[in-house]
C-alpha cells in the first residue's frame, strides 16, 4: 500500500468512529469549570532555524500518541508540532470523536497539532472526483460549519477569559499531483506513481492537464477561501489558527501549483512535502536536498513571500536505481544532515519529518526513530529502537525550536506565525 492509499484508506492517527450514525454536534462538553489561572507572560520569542515537527504515524490513535511519547523522550525536547489527518465530510459525531480524542491527546502531549483536512466523503473511495466544486458551490456548508464550530470550541474554550490553544490547518494538501481527488487531474483514470520530473513539473505546458471529469484550479481556490470564510464567522484569531497551503515538491498531471494559490490574504504559511526516494522504485533515483526541493520551493519564493514549511519530507536509505540497490543507513544520515543544512541556507522556518516506515509502492524506509534501521540502537523507555544519531544531533541544537512544555500556549504568537 503506498503513501498516499495509506492516508486514503485509514484517517491517520484518524478520524475516530468515522462508521456509524451521526451525533448530534456538541462543541464543548459539560462539565464543571475550572477555576481559571492567568496564563504566564510570553518569554521572548527565541533566535532560530526552524520549528522541529513529525507525522508520528500509527495506525491508531494510541499507537501515534505512544511514538510521539517516545519520539519526545529520544529528542530530550518535545517537538513544537505534531502533523495528523482527518477527513472533512464525515459525520458530526466522527468530528467530535476527533477533537475530543486526537487532536486533544497531542496538545496533552505538549505539541502543536498541523491538522491535514482531506476533503474525503465518510467513504473515501466515493469521494467524487469534484469534490472541491461541490464545496466550493456550497453543497458542504454544514461540514464546513461545523469544523469551524468545533475547532472555536476547542481553541477558545473559555473564549477571551484566557490564553486557549492553538493548531496549524492545513486543507486539501498536494492539489498539484494526480493521486487525489481535488486536484485538478482525474485522480481515478490517472496512475498515481509520483514520478519525478525536471524543473518540479510534470508537464512543459504549464496549463494543461485539466480533465473534464475532474474540477479546476479555480474551483479549488474557490473551496479554500469558502473554508477560510466559514472559519472567519468565528472568533479563531491567529494566534489560534495559521493556515498552510501545501504543495507537492513534484508536480504531477501538468497543472501548475500557482493556479492553486488562493492569494496571501488566505494562508499564512506555504508548505512543500517532498520525499527523496532514492533506489527504492523503478522510476526513482537519489536526490540530494537542492535537487529535490530547489525547483518547486523557487517557485514558492516567486508566488509569495509567507514563511516556508516542509510539512512532510524523508529520505530512504536504499541506493542504487530500479530497485536493485541497497539499504545503507549511513547515507541516509549523510542526507538528514544536508537536508536541514538546506533547510538553514534556504529560510525554511518548520520542518515535519514523516517517521513511519512503509513498503511497496511509493513507499520506504522513511523513520529515523523505530523503524526497521538506523545508525544505532538507542535506549528510550528501557527498549531498544533503531535511530538516526544524525538527526537527534541535529534537531537537539539550538537553532531548531521545540515547544516551550512551561508555556502554555506551546509557542510564542511570533513563532507560531515563523516571524523568528
């Protein structure tokens, strides 16, 4: 099952009771209120590279939760953001089950949680291939409605008596490939392997690709600022909410990622997720940092001048090409290193490294904590669990910040908007 089947078929760490009947919506629970504390003075907004982040993986909530726990205690730091999956059309009570269970076990955990909303129906595979033209026309405003709802009550419980908490959103990533339904590209009829491309770009015509069966740029960006609007008619301020508009480092079905812009007054922050695949597939190659990010993350720069975050990025350890390789742990700690290298030379102000290892197709050994290789065994718990010492080393420093676990609010409103 590659990547993005996996994120398809499971609601990572997941929509919770997605199955069953709808509850009705009950966006804070009753039960008694605490006696309220101030929340303490700021500190000052620290000197830095980045924000350090990690997609825990699964395939349950309490398995992602127990990683992240471990993740924290290898790193001697708990890292600033936790990124986790929902889909967007499900059922009221699946909503609820979520807030309530994922996305508060991660603030628990002392993370700031990148909520990635897919617009997925309750059954992804009938997911209709002009899903963001449905929502864009309004035929979703009562999911929309009820996701703004939720997330005000959730961030703001107490509404202005105190500091509440706080979650990047980020909607309808990687609308520039062919694997998911609202891009621009019939993601039915299209193969989905992400093969990489000269320049960041599947195609020379930087127009074409539309289908007739699918929807378009403009109905995408038209879904994003209806999403936008339904979350302005509440109280969420940004120091509640930054929104992140993700791209593909590869661009795949020849529609370019700028007709999917839907313009700076509508995020916050522009996100790249990019995967160096090395020899692992029989249409990939090793890739240094630059080589993989340089093209589309230049174009970036080009559309907008918000901060920069690779909302999902690995390497494989497997050299070689057309799958005829092999697996060498040190070159992958060579990468790690060369990729937040990268990362300080080029103003990349988060970094959220997907740590789960997944084989077949578009798959691979991306985990520098409990997968099955490392350039070490570190003892975290009293277990034993293959680790990359490159990577600890590296986002232990201090050019890369953490959350701040005596702070409630996890960050200071500068570095939760990347102005360090």
């Amino acid at each position: 099952m590659n990547r993005r089947t996996f994120l398809r078929s499971v609601g990572v760490i997941g929509a919770v009771g997605t199955s069953g009947c709808a509850a009705q919506l009950n966006p804070v629970a009753e039960t008694p209120t605490p006696e309220l504390t101030p929340t303490p003075e700021p500190p000052a907004t620290r000197a830095g590279t980045a924000l350090t982040g990690m997609y825990p993986g699964g395939p349950n909530r309490e398995d992602a939760i127990a990683n992240l726990g471990l993740y924290t205690e290898w790193l001697d730091q708990p890292p600033a953001v936790a990124v986790v999956f929902v889909d967007g059309l499900i059922p009221d009570g699946a909503k609820q089950g979520f807030v309530e269970g994922p996305l508060t076990d991660i603030w628990n955990a002392g993370h700031v949680p990148m909520i990635t909303w897919q617009p997925f129906a309750q059954e992804k595979q009938q997911t209709s291939e002009t899903v963001e033209r449905a929502i864009a026309a309004g035929e979703h405003d009562d999911h929309l409605s009820s996701w703004a709802t939720l997330l005000e009550a959730w961030a703001r419980p107490y509404g202005d008596r105190t500091r509440g908490r706080r979650f990047y959103f980020r909607p309808a990533h990687e609308m520039n490939g062919s694997w998911f339904p609202w891009s621009a590209v019939d993601s039915s009829r299209i193969d989905t392997t992400v093969t990489p491309a000269p320049n960041g770009s599947g195609s020379a015509n930087g127009s074409g690709g539309e289908n007739s069966a699918a929807g378009t740029p403009e109905d995408y960006v038209e879904m994003w600022r209806r999403l936008y609007d339904a979350f302005g008619r509440t109280d969420l301020d940004a120091t509640n909410v930054q929104w992140v508009w993700a791209v593909n480092a590869d661009e795949v079905g020849g529609i370019r990622m700028e007709r999917y812009y839907p313009g700076d007054e509508y995020a916050d922050w522009v996100g790249l997720d990019g995967f160096n695949f090395g020899g692992s597939q029989s249409y990939s190659r090793w890739r240094t940092p630059e080589e993989l990010f340089d093209p589309m993350l230049g174009r970036l720069r080009e559309l907008t001048d918000k901060p920069v975050t690779l909302t999902e990025f690995a390497t494989s350890s497997f050299t070689g090409s057309k799958g005829d390789g092999e697996y060498r742990p040190a070159r992958k700690a060579e990468w790690i290193e060369a990729a937040y290298e990268y990362v300080a030379a080029n103003d990349i102000k988060m970094t959220c490294w997907f740590n789960v290892d997944k084989s077949g197709t578009d798959e691979a050994d991306w985990a520098v904590f409990g997968g099955e290789r490392g350039t070490e065994q570190a003892s975290v718990s009293g277990t034993e669990y293959a680790a990359y010492a490159a990577y600890n080393r590296t986002v232990s420093g201090d050019d890369f910040l953490g959350a701040l676990p005596d702070y409630p609010p996890l960050l200071t409103d500068a570095e939760f908007a990347g102005t360090f």
